[in-house]
C-alpha cells in the first residue's frame, strides 16, 4: 500500500545501488556516451547535463511539505494560479512541482508507462502541465531511481526510456529523481531538457560529482519547520560552497515558510539562507494561508535577484567580520557578489537580540573608505555614511541583508 515514508533499511539498500545511479540519471536528462566505470563519483558521466535549462538554481513550489500523499489537480492548479494572483510569478517564481503519490500503484499493461491516478488527475498530467503552461509557468514531476518510489508508487528502474519520453510528452520542464529502492540496471536517451534534482539526501558526498549528473541535488534528509532544521541544514551546506554555481546547485530541500510554528525572524533567515546560498527555493505550504509577512518574505525583490542574478552564480561565504569576531556554527556572517555590488548576510544564531558588527575592510573584495548600507529587507538605504565598522542589533534567529557600496 502506497502512503508510507521509507524505513532505514529500504533508505540502505537504495544508497548500496546507487552506484548505479549516475549511469541511469543521463537516461532523463541528457545523452550518455561514456564506458562504465566503477565507483559513483567516477562513474558520473563528465559531460553534465543539458545547459538548455537549470542555469539558475529553481523558484518554485512542491506539492510535498503542504499535503503530502493527498494531492489532487485541483491544489496544483490553485497553487499555479496562486503563482499570479499573489505576484509569485512576477517575483520570478516558475516551478510549480508535483512530488510523490501522483501515479496509479501499477504501471500501465499495454503502454508500459506510468499512468496518473485517474481521480486525483482527471485531466492527466498533461491536463495539469497545459494549464500551468497557459499561465507562463513551468511544471515539474518526482519519480525515482529505483523499482519503486518512497511512498511505494512505481519507480523508473528499467523503464527511464519511456519515463523520460512520457514527461517530455506530457511538457514536463522538471524532474525530481528520488532514490528508494534502488537495484540496478539502466539504458539511455537524450531527452526534452528537463531541470534535474537529485533527491539524493546528500549521500555519496554528492555536492563532488553531482554537476556532472544533474542541475541540484538534496544535501541532506527531509526538512522540517524547525529551527535546528535550518541551523544544521545551514551548518551542512557552509561546508561545501564550492560545489555552488551556475547549473550546479546545493539543495537544502523544499521551503516550511508557512508550515509549523517558525518565528517570523526564523522564517526570514530560512528564505535568506536559501538565497544567499543558492539554493532551489520550493515554497512548500498551502500558499492561501500566507500571511502578508510571509509573501513579503518571499517576494522580497532584492533577494531574489540576488539568487537569480545572471552574472554572479556563486553563493555569498562566510568571512571574519572583526578580528575578534567570535567562532560560530554556523557562521554568521556571510558576504557575496551580485550585479548590483558586495551584499552581506548576518544571521544572528543566539536566542536573545544582539548586536553585531563587521569591518568593512574584511569584505574580501573591499578597503578602506566610505560606504553606503542598503537593508535588502527594507529596500532602503541605513541613513547616513559609514567607515571602519558598522553594528547592528539582530534579533534572535534573524538575518540581517545588506548591498554595501564604497562612495566615490
Ligand atoms: C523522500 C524525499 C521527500 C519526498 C518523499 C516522497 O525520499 O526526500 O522530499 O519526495 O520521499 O515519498
């Protein structure tokens, strides 16, 4: 009976068989022309993926931390219509992804394909992709490497041919690929481009091969609305910034803004961490509960052009603020490059409102001098010009989000 989450053991097995995986990954994104070889970082083809798609990390929302199993055409499409009736679309967000538990429990006899479930797809899921398509937007699908997917649904294992030929049919832009029970055994073929994340849980040290295979790939195991969700997840990804770039993403999974009791400071610091480590950022909630804090966190222009900027593809990283500044996990000052200058990010990790300082001359990248300090979160510039240090107070769990520029 499908509806189950995977138990360690069937977590196990599908991490012993991905060895595999990386010679069946190409089979749904883009041709694969190299001999096997042994060893999954080895084996990962070194062409990467189609260039077609994926160069920026996806703005999006995923049917999976809102309803779980329980998703019908009637929520993907309100969320898709949420997109613009909200200014989602307008912000830049595009995805609008369907995880687990879409398909009937047997792949079809005659076609060999995986069919939706008739009564929660009335319309099929080329229905649902015609009419996320007529809104400007993209679709994406969850299948997953192995015989069967998480909630026991069928998986691609065996069948990636007509997989990929039936999503590129039915006009999906994206697949989510996940990895319970996995064996073995694949062939391939070029594809539709499709924007491929490797729902991976961050095994196989992932972030050092994962570009060759895919456009992102899951950093660790299922978020949570939780504060230490954000804290370790933060923690995890700090480690392995250099794996960020253009086509080639860290995922911190799917977006709890919405879900749980998250303070709104936490909640902030949850979508700047996402930002500015250039992450896919997937709203996950029931998006008609958003409150106006909420879509404002998500809408928050300045930030999004920071995740989406075409030039700079890297995320910010951590820097030493102050010669004494003190050693924190994660760390909490973070600064990076857009096209509109230097930015830096501070979370305050503490449980009570401190103040915090950096010097601007430990900016790598910057002096001496005089600066401006813009609050990405207010739009507006902090009055006044400012040399040597500048100090904040933040409150508990909250980010700070600044674009710093040296006057003439
Ligand atoms: C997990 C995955 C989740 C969700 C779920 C569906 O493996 O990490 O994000 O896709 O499977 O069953």
């Amino acid at each position: 009976m499908p509806g189950s989450r995977p138990s360690v053991s069937t977590r196990a097995v599908g991490l012993a068989a991905m060895i595999f995986m990386p010679i069946l990954a190409p089979a749904l994104a883009t041709s694969f022309t190299g001999a096997i070889v042994r060893g999954i970082a080895a084996s990962a083809p070194t062409a990467g993926p189609s260039k077609a798609t994926g160069r920026l990390p996806a703005l999006g929302w995923n049917t999976w931390n809102a309803y779980h199993c329980n998703i019908s055409e009637s929520q993907i499409v309100a969320a898709a219509n949420q997109f613009v009736s909200l200014g989602l679309k307008d912000a830049g967000y595009e995805y609008v992804n369907i995880d687990d538990c879409w398909a009937v429990e047997t792949r079809n006899a005659t076609t060999g394909q995986i069919d939706p479930d008739p009564t929660k797809f009335p319309n099929g899921i080329s229905g649902v992709a015609d009419q996320i398509h007529a809104l400007g937007l993209k679709i994406g699908i969850y299948s997953d490497a192995g015989t069967n997917t998480c909630a026991e649904y069928p998986g691609s294992l065996g069948h990636e041919e007509v997989d990929a030929a039936t999503f590129a049919g039915w006009g999906i832009d994206y697949l989510k690929y996940d990895n319970c029970n996995v064996p073995s055994n694949w062939t391939d073929a070029p594809a539709r481009p499709i924007q491929f994340d490797l729902c991976i849980w961050g095994q196989a040290e992932v972030w050092t091969w994962g570009a060759r295979v895919g456009h992102s790939w899951r950093m660790a195991f299922d978020s949570s609305p939780t504060w230490s969700y954000i804290i370790s997840i933060i923690t995890t990804n700090v480690n392995h910034l250099n794996s960020i770039g253009f086509y080639s993403h860290n995922d911190m999974d799917m977006m709890e803004i919405g879900n749980g009791n998250l303070t709104t400071e936490e909640q902030r610091t949850h979508f700047a961490a996402w930002v500015f480590l250039k992450s896919p950022i997937l709203l996950g909630t029931d998006m008609s509960n958003l409150s106006t804090d909420q879509l404002a966190i998500i809408k928050n222009a300045e930030l999004l052009a920071f995740h989406q900027d075409g030039i700079f593809g890297g995320p910010a990283a951590p820097f030493n603020a102050t010669a004494n500044a003190p050693v924190t996990s994660p760390p909490e000052y973070y600064s990076g490059l857009s096209s509109n200058g230097m930015h830096v990010f501070i979370i305050n990790t503490g449980n009570s409102t401190a103040t915090k300082t950096f010097s601007f001359a430990n900016i790598p990248g910057l002096s001496g001098g005089n600066y401006t300090v813009h609050d990405m979160w207010t739009g507006q510039d902090v009055p006044g010009t400012f040399s040597g240090q500048y100090s904040v107070s933040v409150a508990a769990h909250d980010t700070a989000a600044y674009l710093i520029t040296q006057k003439p």
